[in-house]
C-alpha cells in the first residue's frame, strides 16, 4: 500500500515549514498552559483574564 501522505501531500507545491510548532508554542502561551496538562484543567482560562 502506498504512503497516504505522500499521494497526497505534495512538497513541491506546498513545503513544509515550522507553522505547526509555532501555532503549539503560541497556544500554550495565549491559554496559559502547560506541558502535560488535560483538557479541563485549563478551560476558560483564556476569558478568566
């Protein structure tokens, strides 16, 4: 079977880039989470403020 991501995912046209890690790193700071938190501990903190 061949790679889903690679019969879909065309890196010529669209390369990859370091916007996933910066959107993560950018979430955490606006919600005030931290690495290895669940779900609830840190809902509505962002409206708290």
């Amino acid at each position: 079977m061949t790679d889903y991501l690679k019969v879909v995912y065309d890196e010529a046209s669209h390369p990859l880039t370091e916007y996933s890690a910066k959107l993560c790193n950018y979430l955490f700071q606006v919600f005030g989470m931290k690495p290895g938190m669940k779900g609830s501990a840190y809902k509505g903190s962002y409206h708290e403020s």
